[in-house]
C-alpha cells in the first residue's frame, strides 16, 4: 500500500509524536497532503487515524499556555485540519474513496469530521468573548469546507438567536482565497 511520507520521514513517524505538539503534526501532515501528486485510501484512512489521535492531548497541552497563546494555536490547528479536511474531500480524491469498502469509507470519514469539529468545539472555548460584544464569530474557509464558529456570553440572559446556513445563504466563491474572518 501507498503511504505519504512526511518530509524526512514516514507517516509511521508521526506515531512517534503522539502528544507532541498537534501544530507541528497537523502541519506535518498539511505540508504532506499538499506535496503530494496523488492520495491514496490508505493515506486517507491513516490521516483520518493521525487527526484524531493528535488531538487526544491537544486539551491538556493547552492548560500551560496562555489565552492568547491558546487561542493562536487552536486557531493553527483547526485552519489545518480544514485544509487537511479539504484537500482530502476534493474531487480529485474520489476513486481514493472508492477504493475503501463502506465501512472503512465511514469510519474514515466519521473520524476526519470528528476531528475537524472537535478542533472547532477547542478554538470556540478560547475566544473570549468581552462584556461590549454578546457574540463573536469566527469563519474559516477551504475550497470544500466552511466552518463557522459563534461564541456567545449567555452571562447577560439573552443569547443571541443562531441559525445553520442553507444551501441558499451559502455562497462560495471558487477563486476566494484560503484564510479566517472574525467578525462581531
């Protein structure tokens, strides 16, 4: 089976690295993805595996740093793991997909989206939300994926109403560039 290797290395490197630091793994892996000319079903099957497992200690590792320090990194990771999450749902990538059977397909993809929103569900508890704003959001944007995060201070008893977007108040354009917008 095909593998992408990590610069210098292989992905069986990056086992190696569980509780390193998940900045450097999910941009390891980004930078990989990136470089390659071709992702293969096993390479999505092991990122979808390298995703979840570089988040398990992410929490903790965060505890030392501080707010500001905690919300650049969990804003590095979750922009990686979108672009990551991307590159890998691209249409180029389609015949990778049918070569797994259904429930790898599932899993694979349960565990890419967990990770994705588990890195969303980080960033969200490191804004901070000040007494002069009842909301903030962020919106990170990949050619496939948008991922938008509302952060609310329930704290004044009236939370502001949020609603999901539809496919008519989406529009993407296709030559936008990648990158994240705060808005209040």
């Amino acid at each position: 089976m095909p593998v992408l290797p990590i610069p210098g290395s292989s992905y069986s490197k990056i086992n190696e690295t569980e509780g390193a630091n998940t900045t450097v793994v999910s941009k390891a892996i980004l930078e990989k993805i990136d470089s390659s000319d071709a992702i293969y079903s096993s390479d999505i099957q092991k990122v979808s595996t390298y995703m979840s497992q570089s988040l398990s200690g992410f929490e903790d590792s965060l505890q030392n740093l501080k707010d500001d320090a905690k919300t650049e990194e969990t804003h590095k990771v979750s922009q990686n793991y979108l672009e990551i999450t991307s590159a890998i749902l691209d249409n180029s990538n389609i015949d990778s997909w049918s070569d797994m059977n259904e429930v790898t397909q599932s899993e694979s993809a349960s565990n890419i989206l967990s990770s994705l929103e588990e890195s969303a569900f980080l960033l969200a508890e490191t804004i901070e939300v000040t007494s002069a704003e009842e909301q903030m959001t962020v919106t990170l944007e990949e050619s496939n994926v948008v991922m938008s995060i509302m952060v609310q201070d329930s704290s004044h008893g009236n939370p502001v109403d949020a609603s999901f977007p539809t496919k008519h108040t989406i529009v993407v354009k296709v030559d936008q560039h990648r990158g994240s917008h705060y808005h209040s």
